[in-house]
C-alpha cells in the first residue's frame, strides 16, 4: 500500500537553530513529490516539487532534497514566521491523478 | 489575482440536512479536488475532476456529490448519509496531475 509518513509530527525550534524535516514514502515509483506549507485556518501553499532523486529546490531559508525513500526540508536559520506545517505529497507512478499526502509537522519557531 | 475561492468559510449542518460548499477558480485549471483534512490526518481527497461533466470517485466519496458544469466551479454536497462531516475542506486545483495544486482557505463544517 502506497503510504507517506512524516516525522517529526511537531519540532520546536530556537529562532536561527536550523533543523531538518523528513518525508518518507513507500510507493511504487514516484513520479512526483511536492512540499506545502499551511498556516492555521488556511489552505496548503505549494513550496517545491521534485521529480527524481538527487535533486534539490531552495527558496529563502527552505532546501528541499530527495533521494529514492525519502525527502527532507532543510530550514536554515529559521524566523518566527516559518513557524507553519509542512505537508509532503506523493504522486506514485500508477497513471492516476491521487496524491498521497503525509500528516505534516508541525513546526514552531521562538524568538 | 488568480486564485481560489471557497466560501463559507464556516458552515452548520443540522441533522438529516445536505449542505452544499462552493469553489470557485479563476486560473484556468483544468483539474480541480476537493480534499477533506481532519486533525493528525492527512489530505484525504474525496472527488477529483480532470474535465467538465466528468469526475472520479477519491478515497472517502461516500457521503458526498460533486458537479463539474463549469470549468471554474466544482461545488461539494455534503449530504445527510455522512454521518461524520465534522472536518476543514479544502477544494484545489491545477494545471494537470503533475503540475502543483493551488488551494483555496477552505470551509470548516460542523454539525449543529
């Protein structure tokens, strides 16, 4: 069964501590892994999309990479307005249009 | 500025009542979800719409209609079969199946 987990389920930070979000998945074949960003009460922001493994996005302080199990979230020096959950997605390689999400982490950051 | 609207953005459903959530998008989208997230649980998507007067069942549809007339609006019935709709809905859309999904702020429904 095609299944994204994400670990921490929540990370408390010291403003510019940096750390590492990860998204594992089991699926078969990837044909795309997007990450999102969602503030309370608001819909998902789309962040990144990656494709294949050993590629990498960056955007400000955020760095997504991925390898063929998993994907992390790097936030270097984060700041009080990162603080968000980050959801991983999935779209496995079945020629359909399901994207499996993972249940997000939770992340605070205190200034 | 493109986007998507949902509206309400908090709706009550009393007993035996079918409700109906409104989408709207102005970005030309082709594809368009609705998505129900419930607390420590992932995106579950309930419908999914690639074209007009065309949809597939998700995950979790029982319970629920959709309708494609247009391609920029996929309104959700929630109806009284679901016995559980307490949950944030959220409705997206995009490009193609490959592309990113973009979507709206959702609406919070509770049971009166």
């Amino acid at each position: 069964e095609d299944q994204v987990t994400q670990s921490p389920e929540a990370l408390r930070l010291q403003e510019g501590e940096s750390s590492s979000l990860n998204c594992s998945y089991t699926v078969s074949g990837l044909r795309g892994l997007f990450w999102y960003r969602q503030d309370p009460g608001k819909g998902p922001e789309f962040l990144f999309t990656l494709y294949s493994a050993g590629e990498e996005k960056e955007k400000e302080r955020l760095k997504a990479t991925l390898t063929k199990k998993e994907s992390f979230l790097h936030i270097t020096a984060p700041k009080p307005e990162d603080s968000a959950t980050y959801l991983c997605a999935v779209l496995p390689n079945t020629g359909g249009f399901k994207t499996i999400f993972g249940a997000g982490t939770r992340l605070f950051v205190k200034a | 500025d493109g986007g998507i609207t949902q509206s309400p953005k908090y709706l009550f459903r009393k007993e035996g009542q079918n409700v109906t959530l409104s989408c709207e998008q102005n970005l030309n989208h082709d594809a368009m979800y609705w998505y129900r997230q419930d607390p420590g649980q992932g995106l579950r998507l309930i419908y999914y719409s690639q074209i007009v007067n065309d949809f597939q069942k998700g995950d979790i549809a029982e319970g629920y209609s959709v309708s494609r007339e247009k391609k920029e609006s996929f309104p959700l019935t929630v109806t009284s079969a679901q016995k559980n709709p307490t949950a944030f809905y959220l409705c997206a859309s995009s490009m193609g199946t490959l592309q990113p999904q973009h979507f709206g702020d959702g609406t919070r429904l509770s049971i009166l």
